[in-house]
C-alpha cells in the first residue's frame, strides 16, 4: 500500500508500537499479542490490529505477533531500518540536553552538525561536535545531505532558521521552540511543547 | 458545558489557541477571525470555530474574536488563569533544561521543587532550588500540595517514580521518559519522546 493512504494517526502510533515491542524484546520476550501492546499502550487491540493491517500480514490469529519479525517491519516500513544524520539548531540549555541524549542512535538517529548563532558559542565544543555559526546551515547542510533537523532557538528566531533549513534541503523539522513555523508543502513539521501539554491535563484538574 | 463532555482530542487543541492568540496580542493585535487563526496553526476555520463553540459564543459572525476576550476565556478554561505548581523528577541535562527554562510561568506553571536519587546531585542547587532526595517525594508534594508533576528520570526508573508521585497526590504528569507507564484511573499522563514525532516524519522521507 503506497505510504500516502495511510492515514497520519496511524503513521503516528507505529513508533509506539516500535518502542513497546523493543523493551518487550529487550526483557527477552519473543511473541507478544495486540491485547497484551494495547493493554500496556492504552489502545485497543482491535486499533492495533486495524494499524497494522495497513501494511501487511504481520500475526496469524492465536499465534500472536514475533516480536523480533514485527519489530523489523516497523522498522523498515518507518525507515529506521538506517541512522538518519540530524542538524541541531539551538545549544541553549535544551539544546545541549538533545545534544547530548544517548537515546537517539539505537532508535534510529545521529546528531551530526550543531549550530548557534551566539559567537561565544560558535567553536566550542558540545559532546564530539563542534558548534557552527548558524549562517553556515546551508552550506553544511547541503554537503552532509542531511534531511532532517530539530530547532531549538528561541521562539522569534524559529521561522528565519526554518527558513534556512528549507533552503538547505531540510525535509522534517521537530521544533522545539513555542509557536508554529510556516513550511513549504512536502516538508515536515512535529512540534514539542511541553507547556501544551500540561494545559491539556490541567484542564481536567479540579 | 461539562468538562467531561467535550473530546479530548478538542481540550488538546485548546493550548495552541491559546499560544498563537497570546503571540498576537503581544504583536499588537486587537482582533482576529478563525480564518486567520486557522491560516497560522495550519487548522480549518470550520474546526476552530467549533471547537470554541463547546465553550460559549466568543465572537459574532463578521466582527471575529477580541484576542484579549479570548485569551481570558481560554485561560480560564484551561485553568492557567492561576499558577500550578510543579514537582520536577530527574536533574540530569533534560531535567536542568527544564528547571531552568523561563517559558513555563507565564504560561502557568512553576517548578517549585526539584527531585533527584543520586547522592551527588541532592542538595545542590538547580536556579534558585536544591535537589531533594526522590525518597521525600510523596512528604515534599504532599505538604505544598503540588498537583502536577514532570517525570525526566530514564526509562527503567519511570514507573516507580510515577507509582510515588501518584502515592504523594498527583493527577497530571508530564512524562519525559521513554516508555509508557501505568497510571490509576484519574491521573492524566502526556509523554513527550522526540523519536516518536521523528519517526512520525521519517516515515514519510524518500
């Protein structure tokens, strides 16, 4: 089924599903079932069965799920099955916490290329990389034939440093930073705002 | 309208509502539409005035909305008309980041105590607080009945912190762990992972 008919809440719960049947494996299980994920997601085993049907045959009824198969197959069908190489823009505190998150490369990227535009910054060291002047995208960018970026500079610096990821050749964006960035048709954008996320429960408290 | 009556997926877009119309009236702005509103959040009119519509009449057919009449009600709304404060789990890069971001209060939160486990962080400052021993989480949230949490412990640690914040009182907790945990019926949990939302776009990547 080509990638374009399927829905994009359900592209958005396989990393879920990923993440669940990897510590599953990792705990050294081998067969799992879609009652037992939604039971530990929170979903319904009848959604994710209906997501994963999307793409293929994946469990036969009674068997259950291979862990180790299906996790090979959310693999390659979400293109983790490779290490994407990620521009970091931004080496404020949050910056340098990403920068420095181990959690990345075994799920399927790699910071490469850090940028600010902070002249006390640019040259110094952050883990292994080196920060470069945030001028410098995209050339840097285009040379590493890097696709993908997160952007963690203050809120009113968000859409010029987008700009210039698109310019470069950026094709998704997670953005870090509180507000929302216009982008051309054909490049991504996810957004983390904690602040979000927070009024969404709060909402609910007494 | 009762809280429980309106979709959560409608209460989660209330925040970014919020967010572009506090971003307006600090540009200048007195009034806007949900045209507008709707062109800046990438969200139809048609969607925007329906879900403000579960809440009461906030503009009139043609005049659009005051952006300060509604920001009141959206913060009303999602009670950040006050300020909560908020317990903070795990000082390692992310943690610190967090404690020190300065976008939290004037958005509704306040990090008012920050917890730890390892012995060489308890007891040394974090801005103006000091790490508490994670073992005095449930007398420490208790006694200044801190109802929101934000968990930036690792993944292995997640579920027992989360079993002693909800022990201590707890009903919202902001979980930057990558995992997923179990929560009692009442207490509402929002993760954020950023590989989740990178995989979400990679997918779509040639």
């Amino acid at each position: 089924m080509p990638a374009s008919s399927v829905p994009d809440i359900v592209v958005g719960r396989l990393p879920l599903y990923l993440r669940a049947l990897t510590q599953m494996a990792a705990s050294g299980k081998e067969i799992t079932s879609s009652q037992e994920l939604g039971e530990r997601l929170g979903i319904s085993s009848a959604q994710i069965r209906k997501d994963l049907s999307q793409f293929g045959e994946f469990g036969k009824q009674g068997t259950g799920y291979n862990i180790a198969y299906l996790t090979d197959q959310l693999r390659r069908i979400l293109k983790v099955d490779r290490i994407w190489d990620v521009a970091l823009v931004g080496i404020g505190d949050l910056g340098r916490a990403i920068a420095h998150y181990a959690g990345f490369v075994d799920r399927g990227y790699r910071v490469v290329a850090v940028f600010d535009s902070d002249p006390e910054k640019i040259g110094t060291p952050v883990g292994q990389l080196t920060v470069e002047d945030t001028r410098r995208i995209v050339d840097v960018v285009r040379a590493r034939r890097i696709a993908v970026a997160m952007l963690a500079v203050p809120r009113d610096a968000a859409q010029e440093v987008t700009d210039r990821l698109v310019e470069a050749g950026i094709h998704a964006i997670l953005c870090y930073a509180p507000t929302s960035v216009q982008v051309p048709k054909g490049v991504h954008v996810q957004y983390i705002d904690p602040v979000l996320h927070m009024q969404r429960m709060t909402y609910y408290l007494p």
